[in-house]
C-alpha cells in the first residue's frame, strides 16, 4: 500500500522534539532522563490539524515509563471551517473518554483519552494538545481504502464485523447523554437542527465572500423550503465516516477519531454523512473506491443504527442532502486553500438538487 503524508503543514520534528520534551517535563512531576521519540505524521489521513505522533520515554525512581502519545495543533493559516471549536474538540474528547469505562463496553465511545491543553500559541506557533497513541489500523482516503490496503485485502466475513462494529459506535454516540456538554452549543446557545444549520449557512456566506456561489444560495433555499419534521437530538460527532475510526485485528474499533466540528445539532446528522460516505468509498455506487463486499448496504446501516439507539430515521433524505451541502462547502474551502480549480458548477448543482 502506498505511504502518502497528508497534513496541512509540516515542521521540522527534530526541533519539535526538544521543545516537547522541555514542556512536558513540567507536566510529569518526578520524571526524570525524559527522552521524545519517533516523531511522524499520520499517513494517508488528517487535512485539517497538524498531527503528529511521538513516544515519550522516561523514569520515575527506578521504574521506566513510556507513553505513545498524539499532538494535535490548532490550525494557523489552513483554516477549513469557519467555526473555532478547537477548545470543543479537547473538551468532548475529556468528557467521553471520562464515560467510556472499559473499552470492551459496547455503550462506551472508544476515544483516545485526552491528556493535556495547551492555549499558550508561544510554545508550538498555536494551542494544541496531547492525547494517549491507539494502535491500531485506519482505512485511510488517500489512496481510498477500497482500492487498496488492509481493507481490501480483507474477506467479506472480516468486513461485515468491521461494518457491524462501526455501527455500534455510530449508535453509542447517540446514547451518551447530552447533559452537561452545554459547552457544545451554538455561538447564541442554539442546540439541535438549528445549531447545524446556522454553522453551514455561516460557512456558505463565508465561501461566497471569496467568490459568488448561487449554487450554494440555491441549496440552502431547497433544504429550508422540505425543512424535516424528525429531530431527534443527539451529540454530533462532525466527520462520521470508518476513515475516522481505528480497528484492532479482530476489526473492532480502537478509537473514534476526529472531533473537530462537534455540536449538539441531533442525531441524524452523523447517519446521513456516514450513509453517503460510505456509499461513494465502497457501496454500489462508488466514486472514490471500489464496491466492498461484506459492508452493510444504505438499508442495513439504518436498520441496524436504529435497532441500537431506538431513534427513528425518518426525514433521512433530507440529512443526506443536507450531508451534500456540507461537504460540497468543505470541497470548495479546501480547493480555495490549495489553489487547486473547485468544483465544477454544474455538478454540484446535480449533487445539490438544483440543476
């Protein structure tokens, strides 16, 4: 499988290295001969935040420790969204990882736990912060898993637990209770279909204060006009997807990954996006990847999800074409920050819905 570095920018981790090991002394009372190693970005996954793994090694007395950790650092110039919630992203990781008990609970949201924040911008260029290392395997995007890699290597028995196990955690997300992640809410207090509306009509005009989008205007406009009468709230998780999730070799998940747009927006929100991701990387009409035997079609996932979280997914068309808005929105900004040509207006009208 080919080994592509995605990050939005890069650094020079020798120097990191001694600037973390400076910081995180202050942090381990009592360590001593503390040694950062093994520094790399991801690979084939992560165009937000600039993430990079490293070990940390050292003493306490006489007995060695060593800890696999991630730093994640808040974007500077590679701004994807509008919306700040790099402090959100932080704190919903805390709180989940502090109701996940055991990992092999299967109400439990497998996160990595997060260890410690960082707001002072002087000592990586911006706030960040460290988390526990998972181990585990990703189907990355780049290239798409279903083209080639583990995944693809997989049998279609493996894939089906893979499918049923990402599930799992999809529907955990909507059984943890919304109490007490009021940090969560809109920038006026807005929770639900509101709070998610308000993010990506934010994000549309801020994508037209660069170049008009009548297309976008026009979307926005269709969704309002069949607004759903099925909310049901629920945490989003922002980016649901099994690109985001690690899995063991039992295909089990390891961790849920990527928290950077959570909201209290309701529960459809992250079944839609998963729906139509996983139906352009490996369902039946696939764009990106190849069609996958053993992943859970569009009517499995929905009947599944709804088994595990007794929610209804009624109005589902609609979330999904409100998925499309979202990530067309994300296209255009990451063409924008690339210099690379976006998406061609016509097909975005027929992904849309308004051509």
């Amino acid at each position: 499988m080919s080994d592509v570095i995605v990050a939005p920018e890069t650094r020079d981790l020798r120097e990191m290295a001694s600037v973390v090991a400076d910081w995180l002394l202050a942090r381990l009372p009592g360590a001593e001969g503390l040694e950062i190693s093994d520094l790399s970005y991801p690979r084939g996954a992560g165009q937000s935040h600039e993430t990079i793994l490293f070990d940390a090694c050292w003493r306490e007395g006489s007995v060695p420790h060593r800890k696999g950790c991630v730093v994640r650092i808040k974007p500077r110039g590679f701004t994807v969204f509008p919306d700040d919630l790099f402090d959100q992203q932080y704190r919903v990781m805390k709180a989940l990882a502090e109701l996940g008990g055991k990992d092999s609970d299967d109400d439990a949201v497998r996160v990595a736990r997060p260890l410690w924040f960082e707001d002072d911008p002087g000592v990586l260029g911006n706030p960040f912060f460290v988390m526990e290392r998972k181990t585990g395997r990703v189907p990355v995007s780049i290239p798409p898993y279903a083209r080639e890699g583990w995944l693809k290597d997989a049998t279609p028995d493996q894939r089906r637990v893979l499918w049923r196990n990402a599930v799992r955690q999809l529907a955990a997300i909507q059984r943890v209770p919304t109490e007490g992640l009021d940090f969560l809410a809109g920038p006026d207090g807005e929770r639900g279909l509101e709070q998610e509306w308000g993010k990506y009509r934010r994000f549309a005009r801020w994508l037209q204060d660069v170049e008009p989008l009548p297309v976008l205007t026009a979307a926005l406009d269709r969704l309002q006009s069949l607004w759903p009468a099925n909310q049901p709230e629920g945490l989003v998780w922002g980016d649901a997807r099994i690109g985001n999730m690690m899995f063991d070799d039992k295909f089990d998940v390891v961790a849920v990954m990527d928290w950077e747009q959570p909201s209290l927006g309701g529960a459809l929100h992250d079944l839609a996006w998963f729906c139509v991701l996983s139906e352009t990387m490996h369902g039946r009409g696939a764009t990106y990847g190849a069609p996958l035997d053993g992943m859970g079609s569009r009517e499995e996932t929905v009947a599944l999800w709804e088994e595990l979280t007794g929610k209804s997914s009624a109005d589902l068309e609609w979330y999904e074409d409100f998925a499309n808005f979202k990530m067309t929105c994300t296209g255009i900004r990451l063409a924008h920050l690339r210099g690379t040509p976006g998406p061609d207006e016509a097909a975005m009208a027929r992904r849309l819905k308004v051509a």
